[in-house]
C-alpha cells in the first residue's frame, strides 16, 4: 500500500468532517507535539490549547481597541475644545493666543510657530508675518496632508526662536483659504519620533482647516 501524502489526509478530513465522530477514540489515542512544552499530548488537548491561544488573542486584540476608542475619544474632546475656542476668538491675537494654549496644554506640543503669506499694514512687527521663502510657499501649495518628519531643509527651525537648535522633529500644515494657500503652521519638538513620516495626520489636518476658518474670519477686519 503506497504512503498518503499529509495533503490528501488533510483533503480527506475536511471532506469526511464526520470521520472522528465515527472513530471517537481516536481522539484520545493520537498524540502531537505540545506547542510550548517538550512533550505530546492529545488531538483533544492541542484543539483545546489552539482554543485558549485564539481566545487570548481576540482579548488582547479587544483590549487593543479599547485603549485606541478611549485615546480618540479624549483627542475628539481636546479637538473640540480648541474649535469652542477659535469660534470664540474674535481677534487675530487671541486666535494665535488660544492656538498655543490648547496645542501646549491639551496636546502637549512644546513649540508652535505660525507664517502667513500676506501681511496687513500697521501689524509689521508681528512675527507670524515675517518673510518666507518663495520655495517654502510652493511646498505649502503641493501639500496634500500635513508634513511630519525633520526639521531639515525647511527653513522653518528658526521659527521656534531660542529652542530652534534643540527642535528634531516637526510637523508642518498648510493653512488655506478659498482654495489657495495663505500660510503654515508649524509643530515642533526635542523629541525626534513626536513627529515621524508614516504618522495619521487625521486631527493635523483637521486643525489647519479649523485655524484657517479662524484667521480668515478675524483677518478679514484687519486686511
């Protein structure tokens, strides 16, 4: 009699599912590898552990995507006290005022540094309307989603004043208006992974456009 391969054992179980209930002891009698201990135990036994095993992974999957529920959650919350904030904000200092507060103290993010492109007159000595570079503007135009990563070859390090040498990582968000670009925000921090290339930039984007509404309401009394 020639020797059957394991798949067509295989083949033949899964088409005879009725096979063990004809030989029910044989449950009992064939013994397999432990998949942790050195020793063999039982089909009924290993089924058993297989069982326990995939149960474990389904609770910690479940405790996984509670934790993740419960983080979005408090992020929605901080997300809406800032919007709360910026609809009430009624000038362009208190928008740039409660920006910092919210994104320091809800979001933690130590250094913020905001550029708009068109500067009022009688607001000069502001730095959110400093110069920036023709090549910078043109990036913040082809931004589709906000930039996460390194500082480098920005120009944008020096945005955070005396903590600039110490920034290792940034996230920069293109503000915008009517379909054009107006300005950036940038997020800075010492930490080099806070803000890191393949990181969900969901909320990032959804705080550029609540502060670009904010500016162009309280800009438009001041342009």
């Amino acid at each position: 009699m020639s020797a059957l391969f394991p798949e067509e054992v295989a083949d033949y179980l899964q088409s005879n599912p009725g096979f063990f209930e004809q030989y029910a002891d044989l449950m009992a009698q064939i013994f397999v590898p432990h998949p942790h201990a050195g020793r063999a135990v039982s089909l009924v036994e290993r089924q058993m552990l297989t069982l326990r095993e995939k149960n474990r992974q389904l609770e910690y999957k479940l405790a996984e995507l509670i934790t993740y529920g419960e983080e979005n959650d408090a992020i929605s919350e901080k997300v809406h006290r800032l919007s709360v904030g910026l609809i009430a904000a009624e000038t362009f200092q208190a928008v740039i005022h409660l920006l910092n507060f919210h994104l320091r103290d809800d979001f933690a993010v130590p250094h913020v540094a905001l550029r708009l492109w068109h500067k009022p007159e009688g607001i000069e000595d502001l730095p959110e309307f400093a110069a920036v570079s023709e090549e910078l503007q043109v990036f913040a135009e082809t931004l589709s989603r906000p930039y996460c990563g390194s500082t480098a070859g920005f120009g944008t390090q020096s945005w955070f004043g005396e903590h600039a040498p110490h920034i290792r990582s940034q996230a920069l968000i293109a503000l915008r208006n009517g379909g054009g670009t107006i300005g950036l925000v940038a997020l800075g921090s010492e930490e080099a992974q806070r803000f890191y290339a393949d990181m969900g930039t969901l909320y990032l984007e959804r705080l550029g456009e609540m502060v670009s509404a904010a500016l162009a309401r309280v800009t438009r009394s001041i342009l």
